[in-house]
C-alpha cells in the first residue's frame, strides 16, 4: 500500500509540466503531507481510540495495561511550518509513559506521565507525536490541535 501511495504521487507530480510555481507548491505539499502520514501508526495497531481532523490534529484515548511499546499518534511531513496545542492527561498506576515530539532525527520528550498543557512550533520537515511506554498500566487522553 504505501508503494502504491508514493507510486501515485510520482505520478501525479510527473503531470504538472503546465502547472503555475504556486499550483506546483501547492501540490507538492499534498505530496509530501500524504507520504508524511505513512509514518503513523494504522488505527488497528494502536491501543487507544483515534480521531484525525487530519493528520496532526485530532484526539486519542486509551487505557494501557503492561503495554510496552512506541505509538505514532499524530504528524506527518511537510514543507510548511505550523503550530500544534498539546493537551495531555496522564493517570499512570505503575510502569512509564513518555509524550514524545520527533522532529526530523531529534526527539524531544513534552512530558512524563503527568498531564500537560504545551505549544510546539514545528518546522517543515517531519514532526511526529509519540507515545513511549514501559510496563505503563493507566490512561491517557491526548488532545493536538
């Protein structure tokens, strides 16, 4: 599937010899979001219950018992920078849980199995929000907007 995804984009970008410099743009983006997003976990693979806006924006609720393990929850590419609102609530009863922001080939840990409220300024490239766990046994709600 995700050959036949980057596939088609190739394709698509092949068509555009016509295009204006800002239709191109535009269209590479799409491209480059819609590659972006095979980075995420697919909806069966997660623990929790997933609702995309699209792919960086949305909600996640789960209860993990002994998970352990990395979850991609929200994110993708892109060559536009944005800004994301990160509200987490954590309630922990054993093990540990790590927020985690991936940004290109560096990883920044937003927080540790406590709720937070975080805004994170992303730069175009890939940006990717994580969940790291270790024998976690608890809840988590996670809201990026």
């Amino acid at each position: 599937m995700r050959k036949l995804t980057l596939c088609a984009a190739v394709v698509l970008l092949a068509g555009l010899g016509g295009c204006s410099k800002a239709e191109w743009l535009e269209t590479y983006n799409a491209v480059v979001e819609t590659t972006g997003t095979l980075a995420l976990d697919p909806d069966g693979s997660l623990v929790g219950d997933r609702k995309l806006e699209d792919s960086y924006q949305g909600t996640y609720s789960a209860f993990y018992k002994d998970f352990s393990g990395v979850e991609t929850i929200f994110g993708g590419t892109s060559i536009e920078a944005q800004t994301l609102r990160i509200e987490a609530v954590a309630q922990g009863e054993s093990g540990n849980l790590e927020i985690r922001w991936q940004k290109g080939d560096q990883s920044e840990v937003l927080g540790e199995g406590e709720s937070f409220i975080q805004t994170i300024e992303c730069e175009a490239g890939t940006n990717l929000i994580e969940i790291d766990a270790k024998h976690f046994t608890g809840a988590l709600e996670l809201r990026v907007q």
